[in-house]
C-alpha cells in the first residue's frame, strides 16, 4: 500500500477501467519482454503458452487471496 493512500473499495467501472490499462500495457510490451529473454521471434503457440502460464498464476494467487 501506497504511504498515504486511503483504503477504499473500487467501484466495477473503476476495476475494468484498470484491467484495461492494464492490458493495453502489457500488450504494449510482451514484445519487449519475450525479445529479452530470447534472441529470436518466438511461435503464436509459445505466445499463448506465456500467456495462459500467465492467467493460471494470476489465477492461482487470487484462489489463495480467497482462503484466507
């Protein structure tokens, strides 16, 4: 948490509004990232590989977030 931030619950709008800048930063630069770890263009199988390893680990962090 950010010093000075006041805990407050986001509204749905504001949610998808962040899950969209969100995406649109990513997307921005998957690119970049995967050309910084690999010297080569990679297949559109790899890339949906990355991102569903990507959506699973989200995935999984959330289903313990909701254990507690």
């Amino acid at each position: 948490m950010y010093k000075g931030m006041t805990i407050q619950q986001l509204t749905k709008e504001q949610i998808r509004a962040i899950v969209n800048r969100l995406d649109n930063v990513v997307g921005n630069h998957f690119h970049d990232a995967i050309c910084a770890e690999v010297d080569e263009e990679v297949e559109d199988s790899d890339v949906y590989e990355i991102k569903k390893r990507l959506a699973l680990d989200y995935l999984e962090e959330w289903q313990q977030f909701t254990k507690r």
